[in-house]
C-alpha cells in the first residue's frame, strides 16, 4: 500500500523499488508470523526462526552494505518494513531494534573487524540482536547510568543492571552502554558489544517483563557480574565516545518510533471505517451517525498530517539533516497521535473495542509505550524547548 502525501499522492521518498519491498515484507508477516500470533502471544516472546526466514528474504539489515551481508540501500527501506509490520499488525519481532537500531551503530561506529564479524549474521537472522541503555535507577538519565567496565589487561570486566530491553530474551549481541570513566558523566559512556549468546559465565538474563500491552516481544532485565568482554569490542576508536554516538543515533531511533506510530494510525483509521459501515445501532450503520463520521475525519486528518510530517522527516534523514528538535518533535508529536486515535477509534467499537478478539484492543495496549521508550515525551519536549 503506498503512502500517501497530502494531496494522496505516493510520499516523496518513494520509488518503484520500495513498494516491491512492501509486498514482499507485507506476505512474509502475514503468511509467516501472524497466523502464529496467539502462540506467540502465549510464550511472550517471538520465534527465533521467524529471525531467520527474515533474513532468507533479505529483510533484515536493509541499509547496510551488501559486503557485509546486508541489502545496500538507505534508511527509507528500513521505513517501509516497519511500517509493513505496523500496519500488518504484527509486533513480535523486535526488527525496529535489531534491524533498524544495532545494525544501524555497528554499520556507523563498527571497525572493519567488528562489521565483518557481527553483520552478516544480524543480517541472516542466525544472530539476534539488542541495546542496552536504560537502567532500574536512571530511566531517560543515561549521563547518571551505574553500569561499569573496568579495564583489565585485554578485556574489560562489566558489571551493571539494564532493565526494559527488547529482544533482551532471545539476543546474542547486546550493544551496551557503561561507564568507562565513573567520575565523568557524558564523558565517561562507552559503548561495548557484549556476545551473551548461550548465556556466558558472569551474564544473567532476568525475568521476561509483563507488560500491558507487546505480549508477545520480549523484553528482558539483563545483568552483568564481573562480565568479561574482549577490549576489541568498544565501539569506536577510544573510551568516552558512547555518549556522542547514542546522541548522534537517537534520532533514527526516534523516527523508526514515528514510522510505526503513523502505520497504527492508517491502521485504526481504516479498520474502524470498515466496522462502521457494517456495525448497525439505532436503525442504520455507525457511520450513519454524525457523531461517527466527524470522530473519524478528526482522525483521518490527523493522520494524513502526520504522515505528511512523518514523510518530511524521512526526507530530511536521508539527506543527512534531521536534527535533534524535529526528530523529537516528530517521536512525541506522533505517538501521541497514535495514541489519540486508537483511543477514539477504540470508542466507536463500543464493548467490542475492548475485546481482544478485536485488533483495536491491541493496538491500544501496544501503543501506550510508544510515549516512553526512545526517550519519553517529556524528554522530547525538553530537547525541543532548548533548540527554541
């Protein structure tokens, strides 16, 4: 399905190309994942297989280079796939971490050693991957975070708790961010590639968490205990570079969240269209009702304008400036958004909204974390108020 501009023609970084993509990732999530969903659902976390079939496709590592393993093209192909997913209805795989997020520092911070070592299997789904930020203590501070490496000869021993990570259940890779330095702030975060697959002597995965809504991603504590990493997996070319390159990162991050916020919206919107040409109440159909038809053009006009902003932003990512303001305008502008209008759609579903048999009922669970991850709304309003 194209996306549609302001006057419904396909969005500007849109070519021929990107809807072959769209076809292509639209059949694997709805042939190959969804008719699995209440399984998944069940056992809280997604299959590994479904990693690797996604890979057979080519469908992870979008945009790294193909001499990595990866399918060579921009930040737009990873967009599409997400939006497939969002719009498919499909939330088990966590593609926006592994695929839009870790692939995206090792491609922009990894030496040639570490990209030939850790990409292709990113790219061929044989290795799962996470990042680790956020702590038990320290929410979106991560200048305050606790997690420490200590060098010690060629290795360094990491120690800390990261909690909230996604896919930290099933991840072999986990890029995460420590305290190199415990007497600086900014300037003491690094960031280490940590290899826990199998569960390695001094790493522990704790509980998967129970959320209120992504049933069925997982979403892990990880802990570290004296935890040995080889010197050779810091990112970048010294200690003290992570904070900069989480700075220089979140704002994909936070337009990878806008993609999906806007796919929700186009979803809720159509579906609740369909229900209410069909769904009858007081002689003839709810869309019959005037209350109806003006929820849902508040909505739809919502959502075309926030597919128009979605789009410009896209743009301006590709060209290289997206800046941090718009980025945070577009992630907390967005996903309140989403969040608006699965709720109103929600309401015109009656008891039947709030019925899991209903997809708005899920779409409305999983929304409410858009508005926290990846720096919550208020963070984003705080980024946006110092660039004024």
């Amino acid at each position: 399905m194209p996306t549609p501009s302001l006057d419904g023609s396909p969005a500007p970084w849109r070519e021929p190309e990107h809807d072959d993509l769209a076809e292509l990732a639209r059949t694997f999530f709805t042939k190959d994942v969804l008719p699995h969903t209440d399984r998944l659902l069940a056992q809280g976390h997604p299959d590994r297989e479904h990693y690797r079939r996604a890979g057979e496709l080519g469908l992870l590592g979008l945009s790294v280079p193909e001499e990595y393993g990866g399918g060579g093209g921009r930040f737009t192909h990873e967009a599409v796939l997400l939006h497939e997913q969002a719009y498919t209805g499909e939330s088990s795989l966590g593609l926006a971490v592994h695929s839009g997020i870790v692939t995206g520092y090792l491609v922009a911070y990894g030496s040639e050693e570490q990209k030939r070592r850790w990409l292709p299997g990113l790219c061929s789904g044989e290795l799962v991957g996470a990042i680790a930020m956020t702590e038990p203590d320290g929410g979106s501070d991560l200048q305050a975070m606790r997690s420490r490496a200590v060098r010690d000869g060629d290795d360094y021993l990491v120690t800390g708790a990261k909690t909230f990570i996604t896919n930290g259940g099933l991840a072999d890779l986990v890029i995460v961010a420590v305290k190199t330095d415990p007497e600086q702030r900014a300037a003491g975060v690094s960031l280490l590639v940590c290899e826990v697959g199998g569960d390695p002597e001094g790493f522990r995965r704790g509980r998967l968490l129970s959320k209120i809504g992504l049933h069925a991603n997982d979403t892990a504590e990880l802990f570290f205990d004296e935890f040995r990493v080889p010197a050779a997996n810091l990112l970048g070319d010294a200690e003290g570079l992570g904070f900069i390159q989480l700075m220089r990162q979140l704002p994909q991050e936070r337009l990878v969240i806008g993609v999906g916020a806007v796919a929700a919206m186009e979803r809720a919107v159509e579906l609740t269209v369909a229900y209410a040409k069909e769904r009858t109440a007081f002689g003839k159909t709810l869309m019959g009702h005037q209350n109806t038809r003006m929820v849902l053009a508040e909505c739809a006009t919502r959502t075309r304008v926030s597919r128009v902003f979605l789009d410009d932003c896209i743009v301006r990512h590709t060209r290289g400036d997206l800046d941090v303001a718009t980025a945070a305008m577009a992630k907390s502008w967005l996903t309140d958004g989403q969040c608006e209008v699965v709720d109103r759609c929600l309401q015109l579903f009656g008891g039947y909204g709030y019925t899991t048999e209903y997809p708005i009922a899920r779409m409305y669970a999983d929304a409410r974390v858009q508005k926290i991850y990846g720096g919550t709304n208020e963070i984003m309003k705080e980024l946006i108020a110092r660039a004024l």
